[in-house]
C-alpha cells in the first residue's frame, strides 16, 4: 500500500473481515478488521500505519486444523474443528508452534481466552508459528 499512500491512519470497512498488517508484503503485528469505523490505529495498538492487508474471504463449510507443540509438526497434537479459549487448560499443551489448516480460516492468539496478538492462518501449512 506504500506506493498508493504514504500513510494510512484510519480506515473504513463497510463489509467484510480484512487482516491489516503493519508491514509491507503481510508481515509484521496483525490486526483483525470487520465492519466499523478505524479512525485511529494508534488506540488499537498499532504503529503509526498499516502497510499492507489482506482480505479474510468468508468460509462456509466445516473448519480443520491440526495444533501442534513444537515447530515443524512435532510434539503432541491435536486436531481442532472448533474454538478454543486455552490450548494449555483444554489439550494440555505448553506451546503451539506450529499447524496445519486442513479447512476454514482461523485467527490464532498468543494469549489464553482469545487476548494478545493474533495470527491468521488460512489453508496451508505452518512449521514455525513464530
């Protein structure tokens, strides 16, 4: 977005979910967007800009991944197909550090109980959540 703008402060989504990034080429903090009215990033805890974004295209169907505790799909894992509030109380797993997205588009979180920064991870594979 860096070319069409030199900065973006505040923006409008008036449908749909995007996924802003603070860096060019979707790198950098996340932040998740649906409709409403962004008129300070600041308040939302980003930097002074957004650089680029992505749209999170609606799923319809079932959603599928599976978790698991160490980087290049090691450790103990587990399959999800719905939320979970806290991958420590409910699987007993220390860490997540990497997935596979078999279906659906998830938001991850770094906190317990959805809190902290968030990922976004779509079909694919993930060896180093980091």
């Amino acid at each position: 977005m860096s070319s069409d703008m030199s900065r973006c402060q505040s923006c409008r989504v008036e449908s749909g979910c995007f996924m802003a990034y603070e860096r060019p080429n979707f790198m950098g903090n996340q932040f998740f967007l649906r409709r409403e009215e962004y008129s300070d990033y600041m308040h939302m805890g980003m930097s002074d800009s957004v650089l680029s974004c992505r749209m999170i295209p609606q799923h319809r169907g079932s959603f599928r991944m599976r978790v698991y505790e160490k980087e290049n799909f090691r450790g103990q894992m587990h399959e999800m197909m719905e939320d979970c509030e806290s991958f420590q109380d409910h699987y007993r797993m220390a860490n997540c550090e990497s997935t596979q997205v078999m279906e659906g588009h998830w938001l991850m979180y770094e906190q317990p109980h959805f809190r902290g920064r968030m990922i976004y991870v779509r079909p694919g594979e993930y060896r180093n959540l980091r």
